[in-house]
C-alpha cells in the first residue's frame, strides 16, 4: 500500500512516539510511506533511517485550504491509497484534500481525550472518513457522540509499546545510574503542566513524608517550548511543604527502561487521558501503578488486579494508596507481575500494528 501519514506536531508526546513507530514498522513490512508535516518537525529524529517521501507543508490550521490542496496533489500524483491523520487540527485539512483527491481513503486517528468541536462542518466534513481509531473506549464514545458517527465505523485500537525494549535491567545498576539512595523511589513521569496532575502528586509526597522518611519522590518530565513557570510553582509547593530534600525533578528523562528500572512505583495522576504510555511502559518494566481513574487509564488499569487506582485531582486519595503501596512489598509485585502479563497480551507492538494494517485493507475493499 501507498500510506500518507499526516502530522503536524511540533513536540514530541505520546501520539507523536505512536506516529513514529507507526511508520517505521510500516516501511518495514514494505509499504511506500509518505510524510505529509511542518517544517522541523519532531518526527524528523526519530524516524532518522526510515525510507520515506517527507513533504513538508505549513499546516497552519484546521482552515490551511493551502496544505489541503498540496495534499491533495500528493494523493493523485503519488497514487496514495491511504491518508491517516492523527492530530485534531490536521483532521478537516486531510478530509479536505480526500474530497478533492481521486481514489483514496482517509482514516483519523484520535489520540486525545478532549472532545471534538460539535459544530456542523466537522460533522460534514469529517462524517465522510473511511474510518475512525480511537485509542480507547471513553475516545470512541466521545467521536460517535460528538460527530453522530454509526459506532460501527469507529475501531478502538489502542497504543502500544515495543516490549523488547522493557527487558529486565539491573536495579541497583539503574539506581546508582539515577543516584538514588533512599530504600524505595516514586516516580511521576509525563509532560510538566497542571493536567498531569504532578501538584497532586507533590502533595500526596508531603502527606507520606510525615510517617516515612526512606521514600524519595522523583519528577521526571519538562515543560513544553523550555518554560519554567509550572516547575517554578511545584518548586515552592515543595519548599512550603518542607519536602524539597525528598522531591527531585528530574527534567527530560531519555532512558526510560533505565529509569523504570530504578524506582519501585509509577504514580500517573492525570486529571485525564485518551490513553496513558507511560502507565502501559511502567507495567511493561513489571513496576506498580498507582493512577488516576480516568478516560483511557480506566481502560488498562483493573482495581486491585494489575494496579491501584485513586480519583483524579485528589492528593490525600492518592496519598493513601500509596502508603499502602509501600508498606506491602507482595502487594507490589503482584501487581508488576499481573500488569506486565496484561501489557504483553494486550499492547504489545506487532499485534496491534496488525490491528491497524487490516483496518487499511479493510477500507480499501469499500
């Protein structure tokens, strides 16, 4: 097949690493791939290696009747059967472009928990796709309410990981790669911005630092476009709460089976999600998970089976799971155990590209 994958992303997160992947496992199986993306783009990186056609297109907008068209003289010169969007401002520009196209299918992705714009253009305009993905059950609930979709054409695939890259790792290699000394570590890994819920987490840390003195909280993330404001605030909580020796923030964090490795439990409390890497990268590296129970992490997370849920926004819910984390060390291994079991069957790399692969085929037979 001749896929055209469409991307306008301008920072590296969890969709853009699925889009990356995506590719790259694509070109391996011997389809042609095209990028259609903006000018210093973060997929350029990632995919350094990868045989693929970069086309590289303002894509403003929703409105960039200029890329649309540009697309759309991609798809008939090329021959494309295939054009795949996966982020939200991308998604009218690409149905555009198929409306103008000759003989392709247009598939949207949607990673993101937000719902869609209800408005009458996106329903017209999007209502046209061969077909939806979402990455969870709560995401697909969420498209076939707001674009009145027939629930048949939206297929929750989810994302994955490559699970070879989450092979046991030494931990006390690991922790003296992070230099952690205390008996055990708690890490919230993600994006540092409010959603994330890394506030919480600080205050859940000063909850449990008044009974236990051998637990270090580890931060590992940065804010977006280099800002410090958000790190700045958490900083001072920390300080307010006199547990800046306890909290360390880590910044951008690029060995991650290294870092999981290190520390004994993952706590993700975000206020919400389409889906969660880092909670399916924790449980792949046989870690506990404490999380919020929230959109897509509701999805992959089973109470007291492969991990600890907690209600979102609330420091002192979290803080007494996991006190109760740390005090039972059976308790967290059986939960890595049942969580990596459940990863492995459930998001593992080739199984859910075979997922996606039979979509395109699928919607080509219409």
């Amino acid at each position: 097949m001749k896929i055209l994958q469409v991307c306008s992303a301008s920072e590296l997160g969890g969709g853009e690493v699925h889009v990356a992947d995506l590719v790259r496992a694509l070109a391996s199986r011997g389809h042609a791939v095209y990028m259609a993306v903006r000018p210093n783009s973060p997929l350029r990186a990632p995919l350094a290696g990868v045989i693929a056609s970069w086309n590289e297109l303002p894509l403003k907008n929703s409105l960039d009747v200029y890329s649309s068209r540009d697309i759309a003289d991609l798809i008939d010169r090329h021959g494309i059967n295939i054009v795949h969007a996966h982020v939200g401002r991308d998604y009218l520009v690409a149905a555009m472009a198929f409306r103008r196209a000759q003989n392709c299918r247009l598939v949207l992705t949607r990673h993101h928990y937000l719902p869609l714009k209800n408005n009458v253009v996106y329903k017209w305009m999007l209502g046209k796709a061969s077909a939806f993905i979402a990455v969870s059950e709560s995401v697909r609930d969420s498209l076939i309410e707001r674009l009145a979709l027939d629930p048949d054409r939206v297929h929750v695939i989810p994302n994955w990981i490559d699970t070879a890259k989450f092979q046991p790792v030494d931990r006390e290699k690991a922790r003296a790669m992070f230099q952690i000394k205390a008996n055990l570590a708690v890490a919230c890994i993600g994006q540092l911005n409010p959603e994330k819920g890394q506030e919480e987490f600080i205050r859940a840390a000063g909850q449990i630092s008044r009974s236990r003195s051998d637990v270090e909280f580890l931060i590992a993330g940065e804010e977006p476009s280099g800002a410090q404001q958000f790190t700045n605030h958490l900083q001072h909580i920390a300080e307010t709460m006199g547990i800046s020796d306890r909290i360390r923030f880590m910044g951008f964090v690029d060995y991650i089976p290294e870092f999981l490795a290190a520390v004994d439990i993952v706590v993700v409390p975000s206020w919400d999600e389409g889906f969660s890497l880092v909670t399916i990268e924790a449980m792949a590296a046989r870690r506990a998970v404490l999380a919020a129970n929230v959109g897509g992490i509701s999805g992959i997370i089973q109470e007291n089976m492969n991990g600890l849920l907690f209600q979102p926004r609330e420091a002192y819910g979290m803080a007494e799971k996991l006190k109760w984390l740390l005090a039972d060390a059976p308790l967290r291994e059986r939960l890595a155990g049942q969580g990596q079991r459940d990863v492995y069957a459930r998001f593992s790399r080739d199984k859910v590209i075979d997922q996606i692969e039979a979509l395109y085929r699928e919607v080509l037979k219409t």
